[in-house]
C-alpha cells in the first residue's frame, strides 16, 4: 500500500482510482479475474524467451556446420578458421547465457503461480509458499535473476555448447593431423607468430575450463524439477 505522501494530489486520478488494484487483494472474485491475464502475460514473455534462446542455438549449430564444410572443402583450407569457430560460438554462449537467465526469471514466476494456485485449485491440500502472494508481489517490484551467471554457464555448456565447442576441437585436430599430411601437424596448427604447440596447448587450456565450468560442484539455485525425477504414472500410460 502507498504511503499518503507518495499519491499524486495534483493528477486527474483519486486516491481510490491510483489504489485500484488494492482492490483484489480483498477480493478474491477480483483477484481471480486478474491471476490468469497476468498467467498468460508471463507465459508469453516466458515463451518469447524461449524462442530467443533456440534462435541463438540454431545460429550457433549453423556456423560450426558453415565452418567445417568450408575447412574440409579443400586441403588448402587453414586449421584456423575452426579456432575462428570456436571463438564465435564463445560469444554465442555468453549472448545465450544472459537470455537463459532472462527465460528463467519468466519461467520462474509461471511455475510459482502453477505450483501455488492451480495446483491448489485442482487438489486443495495447500500452497508450497504459505506466503506466495507477498513473494510474487516483492519479485514484480524488485524483479531479480532466480540463477547465477554460472550455473546458467555450466547448464548450457552441458546442454548444447560442450557439444558443439567438442565437435570443432576434433575438426581442428583432424585438420592438423589426418587432413595435411604434407606437414607435420606442428606447421599446419601455427599461427603467424604463434608455434604450433603452444597454439595446442592454448586449446587445450580453454577445453580444460570448459569441463570445469560445466562439472563445477555447487548448490544449484534454479529450482530442480523434473531433472533427474522418475515420471508420475499418469505419464507412462
């Protein structure tokens, strides 16, 4: 509720027309009127996330097919340009991983409603919240990220980019090895003013982190749901 000092005295409106929506806190018919257009509104942020997030997949699959069609399209194609891959896909990865943290904020609050409301409504044995309508409310006021920049960085490694980030290192090492045997794999994984090994060594770094990042132990902040929990029976019919 507003404090009297903050309700504009000056503007068209009154205190009864600016404290509106006060009105289905006390409510419930009200309150039921308004719960599901707000539902859908976050279904729909939810899944505009979504769907930028498999954009950023489906572009990042794209170039990494793009670059190792060109880079095995001839002998005289450089190794290199799979190390211009994997940078790209780095940045694709970071681009993903704030959009994920934004998808899951969506998520986040239609799960809440589902968990405290719906499913209540179906079989009323109580809300998992006891205090969900005070939480739901302090989250759209000061709305915050429900998972870190590292967990979101380690899921989406273990889902789509260690996977991708694996399929161009073995390109790279197939290129240097199998694909020029005119040289030794040393002259065609140089770059100009860097040595073949150390240009090895550097990827070879930059895997080890990826694994790091994606198998670091932590206490998980997203909610676990579904992963790693045996279906219902209703599913398996």
């Amino acid at each position: 509720m507003a404090d009297s000092d903050d309700i504009d005295e000056d503007g068209p409106l009154n205190r009864e027309d600016q404290e509106i929506g006060a009105t289905a806190a006390t409510d419930s018919d009200s309150l039921l009127g308004v719960l599901p257009h707000f539902y859908r509104g976050e279904v729909s942020q939810a899944n505009s996330a979504q769907d930028r997030i498999d954009r950023t997949t489906d572009w990042a699959i794209t170039l990494l097919a793009a670059v190792l069609s060109l880079v095995f399209s001839s002998r005289n194609m450089p190794a290199f340009l799979l190390l211009v891959g994997i940078f790209v896909l780095s940045i694709f990865l970071f681009f993903e991983v704030r959009r994920y943290r934004f998808y899951d904020h969506w998520r986040a609050r239609v799960r809440f409603v589902q968990e405290n409301v719906f499913a209540n409504a179906l079989e009323p044995t109580g809300v998992e919240h006891p205090a969900w309508r005070e939480e739901l409310s302090d989250d759209l006021r000061n709305p915050t990220f429900k998972v870190s920049t590292r967990e979101a960085l380690s899921r989406r490694i273990r889902r789509v980019y260690g996977l991708l980030f694996a399929v161009a290192g073995v390109g790279w090492a197939f290129k240097v090895t199998l694909f020029t045997p005119e040289q030794q794999w040393t002259e065609a994984a140089e770059l100009p003013g860097i040595p073949g090994t150390a240009v090895a060594v550097l990827l070879a770094v930059f895997f080890a982190c990826v694994i790091a990042v994606a198998l670091w132990p932590g206490g998980r902040q997203a909610k676990g749901e579904i992963h790693g929990v045996e279906p219902g029976d209703w599913k398996n019919d």
